[in-house]
C-alpha cells in the first residue's frame, strides 16, 4: 500500500507543494510545529532515510538547502533546523523547521494549521524559490 506521501506524489492527495524535481518534492507539513515547517521526501518510496541509496541520499540535502534558505527568507527565523525522525509515516523523509532556539524543534507543539493559512505560506516560500 502506497504511503501518504506516495499519494501526495501521484497527486491523489492534496498537498502545499513549495518544489519538486524529478527525484523530491517539499511541502508543507499540515502538523506544523512553527510556520514554514516542511517535509522533503525523495519521490520513490523508501521505509527510512538510511534505506535510500547513497546517489539519492547525496542529492536529498542540496535539494533541502535550497527549500531551507527560503524557509528562512520568508519566516524570519534565525535558523533552519533539520529532523529526521522517520516514524510517522513509512516513507523517508526529513523536517525543516524555522528555529530560533535551541529547543524550537518539539514535535509535542505540532497542531493541524488552517488550510487558507498553509496556502498562503506556501505562496510566499514558492515566491522566495523563485526569486
């Protein structure tokens, strides 16, 4: 059974798409810890991270420093953290949060965002990306 993010790669899931390639995708996460949270995610379906192959592995973080640094452009954040947790769905994938603290990145502050205000963020991270 195709994971959830398989589903948002077919397209038969709704999803904030900031940018994709032939080999990733980033999104919105509709869980958000802070505005801005994304998700990146290899296309192909991979159980963890550490299971995708070292050439796509190599292209996984170029692919999110460029989604980061505009993360960060449009949130004002000091910085972009990075997580890789890997539990809640199947399908490898990492978390860039805008953070100002150390301790911005807790996963127990996550909350469903409104859909109007995800649209809008994505709106101005893809203007960002395009810029």
């Amino acid at each position: 059974m195709p994971s959830i993010f398989s589903r948002i790669v077919a397209r038969e899931l709704p999803a904030h798409i900031l940018l994709e390639d032939d080999e990733f995708m980033a999104f919105l996460d509709i869980r958000p810890i802070r505005e801005g949270h994304t998700l990146v995610i290899p296309k192909a379906e991979f159980p963890d991270v550490f299971d995708m192959p070292d050439p796509l592995l190599a292209g996984l973080f170029p692919f999110a420093r460029t989604v980061a640094q505009a993360v960060k452009e449009v949130t004002g954040a000091e910085r972009v953290g990075m997580a890789v947790i890997g539990l809640e769905v199947p399908h490898a994938h990492i978390h860039l949060v805008p953070i100002d603290g150390l301790y911005d990145i807790d996963f127990r502050r996550a909350a469903p965002a409104d859909d109007d205000d995800l649209a809008a963020t994505a709106a101005r991270i893809r203007a960002a990306l395009a810029g």
